[in-house]
C-alpha cells in the first residue's frame, strides 16, 4: 500500500490551484485506471502473503504434533517393552521359588505340572528377547515406482527381491535415517514348533499319524486330492519313510545357515509316511511341495526369516499350491501378515501351529492371524498338549502327542502343535479344493467340542472331525 501514496501526491500537486470541487474530471483516466491497477495488485500481494504466512505456521503446527505424537508413540512402546519384559521376569522368579519351595519342603501341590514344564521356555524367552529378529534389517513391499523414490532417498537397500505371485517387490533395508518417510517393520525370525520327547516308563507306545488320524474319522492312509505345500526345513528324501512321497523342493535359506532335515523330514512322513514304515502318514500317495526357509544359524538355533517366509510363500503361490501347512510360530509381522491374507485372497488354506510356549505365552504368528487355521495338539485322551499356546485366535485341535514320525536312523516320538497342524493339512488334502471360507466354516460346524461349551481358548471349536465334514459337504449339494 505504501507505493500508492507518492502517486497521489504527484497528482495532487499537478493539478491547477483554481481547480473547482470534481477534483476527478481533472485526473487523465489513464492515471486513474493506473492508481486502481496499482491498488489491486498491492491488494493481492498482501492477501497472498497472508496465506503463505497462514500456509507456513500451519506446517509448522503440523510438524510439531507429529513430532510430538511420535514421541508419545516411542513413549508408549518403550513402556510396553519394559511391561513385558517385567512380566516374564516376575513369572520366572514366582514359578524359581515355587519349584525351590517343592524342593527344600517337598510341597507340590502348590506347583501345577504346566507350570513346571514351562519354566525353562520362559527363561530361555527372557534371554532371547533381543533374538526375535535380525539386527539391523528391516522389510517392506514396495513398487517400483517406490523402490526408486527409496533409491533417490539415500536410503541403504540390501536386497530386493520381486514377488510374482504375491505382487510388489519385498525389500530389506538397514536401519532408516529419522528423518525416512517409510514405516518399515523389522525382519523377525521364527521357530518351528515341535519337540522330541524320549519314552518314558509310563507313556504309551507312539503311533504314527495314520493310526492317530482315526480320531478325526479318518480311515488313512487314503490319497491326497491337493498338492500340499509346506514352508520348514529340508526334507530327507532319501529316508525309507517317504519313498512314496513325491517331494518337490526349494532352498530360500540364508547364506552361511547349515542344512537341516529333521523338522521337514517329520512333518512329510505324518502327511505320506509310507505304510510299511513305523512312521506311516495319513496319505496314501502325496505331492509335497517345501519351501526351504529353515535353517541352522550360525548361532545354532533353526530359524527363518520374515523373508524367507514370504518369498517361500510366493514360490509355492507360482507353484500353483493351494493347501499351505505352516508348523512354526513366531511374533507379529506387519509384512507377513500382508503377504499371507494375499495369498488367502488368492485361495490358498493356510494351516499354522499355535506354538508351544505354554499356556502362559502370548498369542503367536501366523497361527494369530484371521487368514489363517491355528491348530492345538491333544493327547490320544483328547486332553491339551501341556505346552500347547491357548487364546481366542485357537480354532481347532487335532492329535499331535505321542506320535512316531520319521527321522536319522528310523523312527522316534514327537509330540507339538507342529504335529497337529501337518495332521489337519494332510486330512484336508484327502478332499477336491474348496472356497477357504466356506471349507473353515464347515471345520467349525463339525468339530467334537471339547473343554467349555462352544467354542473356548484352549480346544477352539474342538476336535478336528474329517467324517462330519462330509456330512456338511453332503448337505450342501
């Protein structure tokens, strides 16, 4: 506004002193059309840099509650971290001085048999804490319009690798800058989820998954109807147990892990042990298609990575596989979440154990995730696996105690969720493929209810039973 006022007074003072009172018949209209130009533009100028000023205070504004909303989020997962870590210890320290107290007084009554069979996995727990995932790799599936913005950010990529079937290109990165505009999430590792238990005195004879598969209505061996998939370790194709089994393989493990056959080669024969082995399986014949992605690490634990698990799971996509049994457990993953409720968009009945921590354990993954089946394990008295994991997110139980399943040198017991989740895969696999929420909720219906009415946190709905499933099946044709 300041320019205008010279200009009025260089009119001003052009004008004559005998000048009569319509001051404006005296201005050329070319000057007064200047003066109203110069009005309007020093009027939008002035408008203009009210909203930049607006514009820049309200980022301002913004930044500051982002920052300070993340800063509430650090807070708050900091404190959740330390609650948990809290927990665990006040757990090991109240079940070390129960069983000292069983030991210096002989009282036992005070101390559950659960309780004491859990207390080494909660220890060893605490001191793996920091071994859920590996240090300083983090994952995303992004574009490749993405990858590129993520390029031209500086941020440091470590391996790419596209995935055909699921779509995108799943990258691993080290840490990101503060600054990063990606919400990444880390690379987890998991376990696999059986144990070898050795004969004792009083416990029965092991069984093979054939003779336990009874318990569902299953009259196995009978032939399978899907390729199944499995994402575990290698599976010993040579082992006499399986010389029926036509087995198809992939590695996806990391450089630098040792081979191991031991988990697969059991989870293969409780699907197609051959029947003239000690370790008969529920399937007569069977396509068994194994995503390597576990491995001894070099610091001597069976592990696979969040990575591994989803370009495996990619790889079995392409492979046209539709019937996925997932016998590990791990913690939640953002990135594997997605991957598999993909993949169940895509079709495929996905199949995981519920994990063996125990009844006192946090809900573990994939079996915690909607799109996928979570399987307990009982006994052939259709009593809970004691180390089983229980929560809302159990769906079903089927036979996984006491059962001979193939290994080095022959056959040996095996007890797991593990177990029970390759014994409900391999039943399914004795049906045609079917829409995978309809055939779940058929499960559903037909299950035996154990435990609490209807449908409870340690059985699910309760016993896998394969002969009520045809009935539905009947019903609805």
């Amino acid at each position: 506004m300041k320019s205008v006022f010279p200009l009025l007074l260089l009119i001003l003072l052009s004008l004559p002193l005998h000048a009569d009172d319509d001051v404006e018949d005296s201005v050329d209209d070319s000057v007064a059309e200047e003066v109203e130009d110069d009005l309007d533009d020093d009027a939008e100028e002035a408008a203009e840099d009210g909203l930049d000023r607006a514009a820049d205070e309200a980022a301002e504004a913004a930044q500051e509650a982002l920052a300070e909303a993340m800063e509430r989020r650090q807070a708050a997962q900091e404190k959740l971290d330390e609650a948990l870590e809290d927990a665990l210890e006040n757990q090991v320290e109240r079940l070390l001085e129960k069983t000292s107290a069983a030991e210096d007084e002989s009282i036992t009554e005070d101390v559950s048999e659960e309780e004491l069979t859990q207390l080494w996995d909660v220890e060893e727990r605490l001191d793996n804490l920091e071994l859920d995932a590996l240090p300083d790799q983090f994952i995303k599936v992004l574009t490749a319009e993405q990858l590129q913005q993520a390029r031209a950010q500086g941020l440091t990529i470590l391996a790419t690798q596209p995935l055909e079937a699921l779509g995108g290109i799943l990258v691993t990165f080290a840490p990101l800058p503060e600054d990063a505009d990606l919400d990444v999430a880390p690379n987890h590792l998991y376990q696999l989820d059986a144990d070898s238990s050795p004969q004792s005195a009083e416990s029965e004879p092991p069984l093979p998954a054939a003779g336990l598969a009874a318990m569902t209505g299953l009259q196995a061996p009978l032939p399978a109807q899907r390729r199944i998939g499995l994402m575990d370790s290698a599976i010993d194709t040579a082992h006499p147990c399986l010389h029926t089994a036509d087995v198809l393989q992939r590695s996806f493990v990391a450089d630098g892990s040792q081979p191991d056959q031991r988990h697969g080669t059991a989870m293969a024969s409780v699907m197609a042990g051959a029947a003239d082995c000690g370790a008969a399986g529920v399937l007569s014949q069977a396509t068994l298609v194994n995503a390597i992605v576990f491995a001894r690490s070099p610091q001597g634990p069976v592990v696979a990575s969040a990575t591994q698990l989803i370009t495996g799971l990619d790889w079995l996509l392409q492979e046209q596989v539709r019937l996925v049994n997932l016998s590990l457990s791990g913690p939640p993953n953002p990135v594997l979440e997605a991957a598999l409720t993909q993949a169940r968009k895509l079709g495929v009945q996905l199949i995981s154990s519920v994990g063996n921590e125990g009844g006192a354990a946090f809900p573990r993954y994939p079996a915690a995730y909607d799109s996928v089946l979570a399987v307990t394990a009982v006994d052939r008295n259709k009593q809970i696996f004691t180390r089983a994991v229980r929560g809302d997110h159990v769906e079903l139980a089927a036979p996984g105690v006491g059962m001979a399943v193939a290994g080095e040198g022959g056959t040996y017991r095996m007890d797991g969720t593990s177990l029970a989740a390759a014994l409900t895969t391999a039943a399914l696999a004795t049906r045609p493929p079917q829409d995978v929420t309809a055939e779940r909720q058929q499960l559903q219906q037909s299950a035996l209810d154990l435990g609490e009415p209807g449908r409870d946190t340690v059985y699910g709905y309760g016993l896998l039973q394969m002969q009520g499933l045809t009935e539905i099946n009947a019903e609805n044709r």
